[in-house]
C-alpha cells in the first residue's frame, strides 16, 4: 500500500514538474510601444509588464520605443495580456514580434502553429519562409523554434485565431 501511494505521489509529481517545464515556449517578446518619452513613463510600463504571466526579464528603449521581454525560467509568456496592460498603462501598443517553440500542423485547411504546453495557437501567413519549411524534411507536428511577427486580427476572419504569425527564421530544435 506504501508503494502504490508513493508511486502515485511520484507520478504526480512527475506530471506537475512536466507541465510546468513544457511552458517555456513563448521565450522573447519584442513590442513596439507609443507614447514613451522618458524613463520615468518606462519605469512604469516596466513594472506592469513584469505582473504578466510567464515576463521575467523586461527593456525599454525609450528612443526607439520598444520593450523586449524574456520569459522566466521554465514559464511561457501570456502574448495575449501584452496589448491590454501597456493600454492600461497609458500606451499605444504597436508591432509585436516573438521568437517561439510549437508546431505546424493543418486546422480546418489552413497551417497553424501550436505553441507547445499552451492553448496559445497562431494562424500562419503564408510566405517563402514557411513554404521552405513546408519542403523541408520536418515532419507535420514537429517541434521547431520560430521568430516571426504577429498581426492582430478579427476572430470572425481568421478562424477565432487572434493573430496571425509571419515566419521570419526557422530553427528545427532537439
């Protein structure tokens, strides 16, 4: 009876470190961001960016008006929450672009790139970049790492998908 208490405490142990761990896909974040003019407006967007789930590390460039994101250690970065809370902090956000882990597989007959260990999923935009990895020898569903921009869209256009990616480089990952 032990045993089978402490193979099943062991197996959810197991499942809990297993889910966490596969969270780290969203892992830099680039944003353009209106309306910074010094860095005292940065100080404050930085520190409602940093209450995002998953955001670890935050910069601000105030004279390109850019803020870049990295995830913490292990957890993905909430891309949805982005846009609101810089609106909240009294920000236009603008173009955002990310680098990502997930999938390509084919939704409804359009690709889409799943972000692993997440809900998170993007349709894809076509262009060279994803027609080559179309070609390539990575197989539907595997796993690469990706740095693309995201454009928002309108759910009833796009499938419910709130963005679409635009692939700009492809890593195939172990």
């Amino acid at each position: 009876m032990k045993t089978l208490k402490f193979l099943m405490l062991l197996a959810l142990l197991v499942s809990i470190y297993g889910v966490e761990t596969a969270l780290a896909q969203v892992e830099r974040v680039e944003m353009r961001v209106d309306g910074l003019a010094c860095p005292f407006c940065a100080y404050g967007l930085e520190k409602k960016l940093k209450e995002v789930k998953g955001v670890g590390k935050v910069t601000i460039y105030v004279d390109k008006g850019v803020a870049i994101l990295s995830s913490k250690k292990d957890l993905s970065i909430d891309i949805e929450r982005l846009e609101p809370v810089a609106k909240d902090a009294g920000f236009t956000p603008g173009s955002i672009s990310l680098t990502v882990a997930g999938a390509i597989k084919e939704k409804n007959g359009a690709p889409v790139f799943l972000v692993s260990g997440t809900d998170l999923q993007f349709m894809l935009k076509s262009n060279a970049q994803l027609e080559k990895l179309r070609a390539e020898s990575i197989p539907q569903g595997g796993t690469v790492k990706v740095t693309g921009s995201l454009t928002k869209e309108t759910p009833q256009g796009h499938h419910g998908h709130p963005y679409t990616l635009t692939i700009e480089k492809v890593e195939a990952t172990k």
